[in-house]
C-alpha cells in the first residue's frame, strides 16, 4: 500500500536528526511549491527576491522559506552582513505577498562549527519545507535556490506544471552564467571556463554512455517531499552537498530537466571549499589564461566500459578485455565480488542493471575520473579537450573559442529536455 505523506514524514524524523517545526501555521489550502534559499554572508538577497516577484504567477500559493545562518562564534562583519539580510527580507514581505510567494524567515546564526555550511543550512531549509507539505496534506516539491541566484520569468509555473506529474519526484533548472553582464573581464573569462568545464564532464559522460550524467548545482535542484524523506534527506557537507544529493537519488527516481533559467552569480567566494564561487577565487589566484579539465581520452576508456554493463548479468568475460586503466581500478573497488554480489541479488537483467547503476553511481563514476586523471592521463587545456570532444559528438566541427565552445555546449545541454511550454500554457 502507498504511503501517505504524514506516514515518510514521520518515519524519515524518527530516523534523522530533524528540528522541530520552525513554523506551526497552517499553510494555504492551494500551496502548490515551497523554495528554499540558505542565506550566508549574502550581501544583496534583494536581487534574488526582485527576480522571483517578476516570475509569473503560478495557479498556487508559493512560500519562500530563507535560512539565515551563520557558524557559532562568527566574526562581526559577518553578523552586520546577516542583519542586513534580515532588513532586505523584512523590506519585500509585502511585494513578494502580492505575487503569491509568502516569505518565512529561519534564523540559525549559531550553528555548530563542525557541521556549519552550505549542507547543513540546506538540510534545515528542505527538512522544514518537508515539514510544511506534511501539515498541508500534500506531497509537493521542494524547489533549491541560493541567495546569489536570480530566474526567469517562467520559472514558478515550469516546477508547478512539471510537478503536478505524480510520478516527477527529481528535477533540476536550465542554468547559465551571465557573463556578458560581467564588468571584470578576470571574472568574466573565470566563469566561462567554469561553466564550460561543467557541461564539457557531462557530454563527455553522456557520450560514454553513463545513465544518470545529469548537472548537480545547488541552485537548481527540484525533489518531491517523499523522494526527499525517502531518501534520507540533504547531507551536511560544507560544499558538494547537491552532487551527492542528486546523485544518491538520480538511479532511483524520475528525473526531469526543467525548461526555466536559473542565473548563478559570476563573483568569487571563500564561503565554501569547492564550487563555483572557490573556483572562481582558485583561478583569480593563479593568474592563468585557461584552465585545465579531464583528458578526452578519460571519456573514451569509460565509453568501453559502460558498453560492457548490459552484458554483464549473463558473462564477465568481457572484463579481461577491458583497457588496463581501468581494469585496475575495478580491482581496487574489489569490482568481481561486487558483481558477484549484484548478480545473486537480481532476479533479471533489469533488476541487474537498476542495483548496478546505484553501486555506480556519480560518486564512483567521479573516482574513477580522477583516478584515471592521476594515473595515466593529465589534464589538458579546456579549449582543447572540448573541441576534441566536439568532434566526437559532432562530425566536421571545426576549431571554437573559448565563448564560442561554450554557447555550444549550452545548446547541447539543452537538446531533449522534456516538459515544453506553449503560449497557452504561460
């Protein structure tokens, strides 16, 4: 029998550790979306908040629930910067009412230094959206922004058509940089390398024929209430905290792509460890020109063995014939007893390949990246390796520029992606 959403709720607290309800009101009888937005630092949320009240109005009611936050002990400029936030949320309330999106504010400005971060803050903002949906009966989606980010107009009706399809339980937004707004020219060309490495990983996984090769930016992140709890909720991880997310659920869940826009911020950050924001910084300090990403070639030893994979359940004789890279790193992953182990607990060749595809999943397929990356391939120039790519996916291409690469890899990322809007439907 199905579960109804009260019934994952309460199973997914007892066994997490989840706050209780920020919040106790009951929310409209026509809530159709909740966004989360974690707030750090953030010296202008106004920008974000601008852009949602320029969104068209979905058929339902919006809340927008900001976690402001911060570690225990924070330096002072950091607590100026939160109350500053406070004041820019308290200022567009009433806007953001008119345009059916009821802003809740959750302050935790003193979180513990051990786990404070990007995850924690998110895991907060998406356990009390789940929270929220549980008391308004429904089992609705939980839409990912950050603070930084703005969107485009047909971005609250593209998430309320999509999930009104029960069976979507995981989306993710289009995404683009607007680096031609960039005044920085460092910035600039920063983020178009960035971005463009991005989209060259996923063609290259895409053409190697990996299933789930899918973007993972924060920002752009859709998950149905019970996907969420079913799946044990976000991590608290300081950063990489939505790569793992997604991919913990990608093998298990039907995925969408969503056909609105969310626009990241270009700047350079020390918030986090790693993403965009500390790539941005890395490559500011190191003065380079381009940057360098995964060697073309990591992509065709993968191709061999991901067209291995649906032979697999019935013989691993293929296994021998595997290129030596990556034969050594199956053993170091102690691969023939993990097959081994796939095998007695699948009943058919689907069973096999769906138990398969989540022990390989964008973690593994990440290490054995890098692991090729390590060992037996450098890596190379970004405009060379995508134009080498390209030439694989699409015959007679001739020599880009670094923009250039990237507006066709835009293009190619957005090939195929379901859930077209009409005029009617806008």
């Amino acid at each position: 029998m199905t579960q109804d959403i009260a019934t994952i709720s309460a199973n997914y607290i007892k066994r997490f550790n989840v706050n209780q309800p920020y919040f106790r009101d009951l929310p409209s009888e026509d809530l159709s979306l909740i966004i989360v937005i974690p707030s750090y630092k953030e010296p202008n949320i106004s920008f974000t908040l601008a852009s949602l009240c320029q969104c068209i109005a979905p058929q339902g009611k919006v809340e927008l629930l900001v976690v402001v936050n911060s570690p225990e002990n924070s330096l002072q400029e950091v607590v100026e910067v939160n109350r500053n936030t406070f004041k820019q949320l308290n200022t567009w309330k009433n806007q953001l009412a008119e345009n059916k999106i009821r802003l809740k504010i959750i302050a935790e400005e003193k979180l513990p230094k051990k786990f404070a971060g990007a995850g924690l803050a998110r895991k907060i903002g998406m356990d009390e959206a789940l929270q929220r949906w549980t008391l308004a009966k429904k089992d609705g989606p939980i839409i990912c922004l950050d603070a930084d980010c703005t969107v485009s107009k047909d971005y609250l009706i593209v998430a309320e058509k999509a999930f009104s399809d029960p069976l979507t339980q995981l989306a993710h937004y289009q995404f683009k940089h607007l680096f031609l707004k960039e005044k920085d020219e460092n910035l600039k060309n920063g983020i178009v390398q960035y971005e463009l490495h991005l989209r060259y990983h996923i063609q290259g996984l895409k053409w190697a024929g990996y299933p789930n090769a899918k973007h993972t930016v924060g920002s752009c992140m859709v998950v149905r209430a019970s996907a969420y709890a079913k799946s044990g909720g976000m991590n608290r991880r300081k950063a990489g905290e939505d790569f793992y997310f997604m991919h913990k659920l990608l093998p298990i869940s039907q995925f969408t792509y969503l056909p609105a826009m969310v626009y990241p911020s270009c700047r350079s950050s020390d918030r986090v460890p790693f993403g965009t924001g500390r790539a941005q910084l890395e490559f500011l300090d190191a003065r380079a020109q381009i940057r360098n990403t995964y060697h073309p070639e990591t992509y065709a030893l993968l191709k061999q063995f991901f067209n291995l994979v649906p032979n697999l359940y019935h013989s691993a004789e293929g296994f021998k014939e595997l290129p030596e890279p990556i034969q050594n790193f199956l053993r170091e992953q102690g691969f023939e007893n993990r097959l081994t182990d796939l095998k007695c607990q699948s009943k058919s060749a689907k069973i096999f390949a769906k138990n398969f595809w989540q022990w390989m999943d964008g973690f593994m397929v990440l290490k054995m990246t890098h692991y090729l990356r390590d060992t037996y391939f450098s890596e190379v120039p970004l405009d060379l390796a995508c134009n080498s790519l390209l030439k694989k996916l699409e015959e007679n291409q001739t020599t880009l520029p670094l923009i250039e690469l990237l507006k066709k890899y835009q293009q190619l990322d957005l090939r195929g992606y379901s859930l077209e809007l009409t005029t009617k439907d806008i």
